[in-house]
C-alpha cells in the first residue's frame, strides 16, 4: 500500500514534465511562427500577384511550382499532376511518410491554386491598405490558406518533429470550376483522403477567425423530362388522352415542395422550365427554345434543378422520395429524373465536432478564443467534401480571414495570418501525438 501512493507521484510528476515539456515544444513552435511571418508574407503576396484563375492554365501551374519547390526544400516527395484529361491545369501533391512513427495519424492538408480572376479580370495584384489589410485576388480564397499549411509544417520542421508526421498536401488547380468528368478531376484528393485518416481544409469558411467548417452541404444537379400525348386540347383529361406534359410536371414539382420542403437543412430548386409540342436546346444547356400551341395538349416538357443536402444519408433519402414521386404518373404520361454527378454533402459527424473541440482548445490555449461551428447551410461545397467520406475526421476554415472573397473588394485580415499558422501547427502537433 504504501508504494502506490509513491508510484502515483512517479507517474504524476513524468506526466508533468511531459505536459511542461509539451508546452515548450508548442511555445517554440509559436515562435518560431512569429519570426517567419515577414517571410510568409512575403510568399504570400507572390502568390497572388500571379494570376492563376481556373483557366489561366500557365499560372496555375506557375504557382503549383513556386509551392512545389517549398515542400521539395522541406524533404517532401512532391508531384505535379498533369490535368490535360479533364479541361484543367493539373495539381500538385506533396507527400512526407514517416519512418519511424508509421503508425502516427495520416493527415491530409488541402488547398487550391486557382482564384475566380481570370487572365483579363482588372483585378490582378494586390493593394496594401490600412489597419494591416491586404486586398488581393484569392489572397483569402485560398492563397492565405495555402502559406498557412506551409509555414505550419516549416516550423514544425524547424522543431524537428516534421520527422514523426505522416503528411499528404493535396492543391487542386480547380476547385473554383472543377474540371469534367469530376471522376477524373477529383481522383487525387479521394486517393489522398483513402491514405488518410483526418482531413483539414484551409478554405476561408465563413471568414470568422471564432469558426470553422465541420458540415458542407453537397450540390447535385437533376434534369426531369416528362412527356405526355399530343392531341386537341378539348379532349385533355379523357381515358384516350390523358393530362399532357405540362400537367404532370407541375404534378411532380408540386409533391416536391409538399413532400420534401421541410427536411432540415434539405433545399432543391427548379432553376428552368420548358415544356409545350416540343422542347430543344439551343446554345448551351442552360438555353433552351420551345413551340407549343394553347389548343394542344403537351407532348414534351423539361426541368432541370438543383438539390443540396447535409449528408449522404439525406441526399439518398430524398433522391428515393423523389423518384417515387416521379413514378406516379398522371394517365397518358411518363417521366424520367435523372441526377448528375456533384460534390457530396461533408456530413456533420460526432468526429467532426470533436476535431473542432480540438481545434477549439488549441485556439483557447493560445488565448484567441473558443472556436464554434459554421451553420452547414451557410457553408456550400468545396474539395473537402469529396474526402470527408474516406477519413475518420474534417475540418475546413483553417484558412486566411477576410473579406469580400469571389469580389473585386477580396480583402485579407493580415491579424489573422499568424494566429492561423499558429494553430494548424499546434493542432497538427496535437493530433499526431
Ligand atoms: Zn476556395
């Protein structure tokens, strides 16, 4: 009995200096971070003097490499991947492996290396203004947030515990227009997350420093053609005529709204309607021509929409509501509803909440302040969301704050640079531990 209470101080006083020891190893990291600021920020406006909007396929690739040559110098096996096969300029994947802590958490950072500015946007460098703001195009969509990784891992580098981290960078050259087919475009940031264990995202989030993203809500498109008989309007409603197209897909759209309009944090759309003796696409496919004659029972009728949902469970909930709904045809119709291919809903899981309560603490430890979750229905989809589903844990709105992000008024809070360095690189110190 009497040498417990002695083992117990024993232990206690090693979990002590581990915890003291562990502070210093985070103060250091901080401060580390404070002395590479000037040279953070330094990178950061280079980045964003260089156009790289999603088509500017030579300044996407020329910011990939300025980025690819930061993490050659770090020790990381770093690849360009080219994105001839989908429309885009490619991107630029960096990986580190640790030898001898294999078993450590895969953590996967993910950014992106265009902007929305394309070649010819007057927008093109950056304006420095007061109160230590930068304005700039995608300086915080998502440049800031691309500097912020980086220096998080230089300065864990810097400590020497980059050696203990299994890491993957994935920078998209797309996220602002992905390319198509998605299958083809977002393969890399799936396989990145397949290897991975946790997923954070740098994006801006609602660019409130006091939040950050643990739930996007998927976008899927949807196209619904309905057809019915053609005959003389006075014989509409009859056994050998039917009700027409136009009938039937107001029937459809209507048991939408009934049916499925209060599903929490569930919103669908019908963006464009058509419908009459004949219906064809002119143009692009958003434009379209119709001929139809008020004495004639429609034959041809199409919508197309929009459906975002918080999580895949909901999305196929709703999919199967619709299509039931699709399926009860008035007499002398038929329907088809057909979904395209989108970005999936990042569920708001019980892990994504205790990865915020992580990132929380870090942020209360360093005396910035607690960290609260972003409203899923104010966050739309980004490249986290195709790696949400294959790791245990996300987050997103690790990034650069500001303002004005997708506008000519993108307008950086530089205050929020170094605090945002300081804690990705204590939290990714935290969860490699
Ligand atoms: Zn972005």
């Amino acid at each position: 009995m009497l040498h417990r209470p002695c083992l117990l101080l024993v232990l206690f006083s090693f979990f002590s200096t581990f915890v003291i020891a562990d502070q210093d190893v985070e103060r250091q990291i901080a401060q580390h971070l404070d002395a590479q600021l000037d040279e953070s920020t330094v990178l950061l406006k280079q980045l964003v003097n260089i156009n790289s909007g999603t088509m500017n396929f030579a300044g996407v690739k020329q910011v990939g490499m300025l980025l690819k040559h930061q993490y050659d110098a770090l020790g990381f096996t770093t690849q360009w991947l080219d994105g001839a096969e989908f429309d885009r300029a490619g991107h630029l994947v960096a990986t580190h492996e640790s030898i001898s802590h294999p078993n450590a958490a895969k953590i996967l950072l993910i950014g992106h290396l265009d902007t929305v500015f394309a070649k010819d946007d007057d927008f093109q460098t950056i304006t420095e203004l007061a109160n230590n703001r930068i304005a700039g195009p995608g300086i915080t969509d998502m440049k800031g947030g691309d500097v912020i990784m980086l220096a998080a891992l230089q300065a864990l580098q810097k400590q020497g515990l980059l050696q203990q981290l299994n890491i993957k960078v994935v920078m998209t050259g797309d996220e602002e227009s992905s390319g198509r087919p998605l299958s083809l475009s977002k393969q890399a940031i799936i396989d990145a997350a397949i290897w991975a264990d946790i997923a954070l995202g740098f994006e801006d989030g609602d660019s409130n420093i006091a939040t950050a993203v643990t739930s996007r809500r998927g976008s899927v498109n949807w196209t619904l053609t309905v057809k019915g008989k053609p005959a003389h309007s006075s014989q509409i409603f009859t056994d050998e005529n039917g009700d027409g197209a136009i009938f039937e897909a107001a029937r459809i759209l209507n048991e939408f709204r009934v049916q499925l309009r209060h599903e929490k944090l569930l919103t669908f759309n019908p963006g464009l309607i058509a419908g009459g003796t004949r219906v064809t696409q002119q143009g692009d496919k958003s434009n379209y021509g119709v001929f139809g004659k008020t004495n004639v029972i429609a034959k041809d009728t199409l919508v197309k929409g929009g459906i975002r949902a918080v999580s895949p469970e909901q999305l196929e909930q709703a999919k199967a509501m619709m299509q039931t709904i699709v399926s009860q045809n008035l007499r002398h119709t038929s329907a088809i509803l057909e979904f395209q291919p989108g970005y999936p809903p990042m569920a708001q899981t019980p892990a994504n909440l205790n990865l915020l309560a992580l990132y929380s603490r870090v942020s209360e430890d360093l005396g910035y302040g607690i960290i609260t979750a972003v409203d899923p229905r104010n966050a739309g989809a980004a490249d986290i969301s195709f790696a949400a589903s294959h790791v245990d844990m996300s987050l997103d709105g690790l990034g650069l704050m500001g303002s004005g992000g997708h506008t000519k008024d993108e307008v950086a809070d530089m205050s929020s640079l170094a605090k945002n360095m300081k804690k990705a690189a204590i939290l990714i110190y935290r969860l490699s531990q």
